[in-house]
C-alpha cells in the first residue's frame, strides 16, 4: 500500500492533575523509563516518517535531551509547544507537520501503543479518510442526568472505546480543526474524530485496537500500565 508522507503527532503538554503527582504523568516513571518514551519507541519503530512531538513550553529542552537525544529517536523531527487546550495542541501539531499527506494523532500517556496498531489505523485512514483504533466496551453503560441519576441504558452491541492514535488524510483533519477555530461550537470536542464527525460530517474507520492500550490518568493506571508492559516485553 501507498502511504505518501506520514506525519505522526504526539501529545504531551497536559499537567495529568487526576494522577496527584507534581511531576507531569507523561514524565512519570514507568519500568525504568518516562510514560512518554513508550510511544515514542513504538513511532520510532513504525511505518511513520516523522514524528512532531508537542509538550509544554517549558519541557523543550527536557525532551529534547532526556528523550530524543538519550534514546536516539531519530523520527522526531520537530519538538513544539502544545497549547491552553489539547484541540490547540493538536492544531498546531498539524501546523507544524505540513506538508505530510497522512497524519496520526496520538496521546503520549497511551504506553501500550504498538507498530501494528499504528500499521492498522493508518491503513484506516488512506480507505476512509478518517479512522480511529478503539475497543468494543464491555460494561453495560448508563446515562446520567445533572443529578447522577441513571436516565437511559443504551445498547451494549455497537458501542466502542475510542483510543488513539486517530489517523486522517492530512486536508481532512486540518479543514476541521479551521473550521472548529472559526466558529463558536460550545459542545465539548473531545477528540479528533468527533472534529471531522462535525464540521466535515466525515465518519470515522473504528479498527479494533487492544485492550492494553489504556491512557495513564490515576495511580492505579501507572500499576495496570506496569503488568501491560512486563507481559508484552516478555513476549518479544
């Protein structure tokens, strides 16, 4: 398959205040190395061309010598700072990617990301366009009202947990993310997807990702991430 120029963008600029640490998640130490490494080694050892990581303005020079440099992640081109919003962060992630004809979003504080899973959503994105690795969910789901009461069950069947890293055609999610920056949309955009769901009415690919593949936000997903990791390396 013809992949043209693959851009992947890799967020790393949150503060992780859920984890009630004073050191970012992303920079928490995790089998000996930082949160962020993990996904930068599984890009590095990807089918991507670059990788365009975007941090705090005040963790440049942390990533650039303490990750990049230390590991000899030669696919990351350009070190950025993110903005007030992951949506800013994304936007200019994409910015600072052109010219790239395919571009994949990823959070830096998924670990378990792997080279098949971004072979797999990037093969998504070339068919359709737009598409995201996620999971089918297997709890039963309720929705809430303001007061927390149970309002509606949806069904089971159909419903899926939306991971990254979210690929696209490179036009496809920069018009979104301008016309997103035009307007005054009030609902939340919480992902990459849902920007091209609405203002492009583009749907998105779902390729079944992994269950391991689990964002790092609390302790206890610091310990989930530790016994993801030891199984997986002792399967190499």
């Amino acid at each position: 398959m013809e992949y043209g120029k693959v851009t992947a963008i890799v967020l790393a600029a949150g503060k992780g205040s859920r984890m009630g640490s004073q050191v970012p998640k992303q920079y928490l130490t995790l089998l000996g190395h930082e949160v962020l490494y993990y996904s930068l080694k599984a890009f590095e050892e990807s089918i991507v061309d670059q990788v365009v990581l975007v941090t705090g303005a005040g963790d440049i020079d942390y990533c650039r010598s303490e990750l990049v440099e230390k590991y000899g992640f030669s696919k990351v081109k350009k070190i950025i700072a993110g903005g007030a919003e992951r949506y800013d962060s994304v936007y200019m992630g994409l910015k600072a990617a052109a010219p790239c004809d395919y571009v994949l979003i990823h959070d830096g504080a998924r670990p378990m990301v792997t080279p098949e899973i971004i072979s797999q959503v990037l093969e998504g994105a070339i068919a359709c366009g737009s598409c995201t690795t996620a999971v089918p969910v297997k709890d039963t789901i309720k929705i809430a009202d303001a007061e927390d009461m149970a309002v509606d069950t949806p069904e089971r069947r159909g419903l899926w947990a939306i991971h990254t890293p979210q690929g696209f055609s490179y036009e496809v999610i920069l018009e979104a993310h301008e016309r997103f920056r035009q307007g005054a949309y009030r609902i939340p955009v919480t992902d990459d997807t849902m920007m091209a769901e609405i203002f492009l009415r583009k749907r998105a690919k779902l390729v079944k990702g992994s269950y391991r593949n689990i964002k790092v936000t609390t302790p206890e997903d610091m310990e989930i991430a530790e016994v993801f990791l030891k199984k997986q390396e002792a399967g190499r």
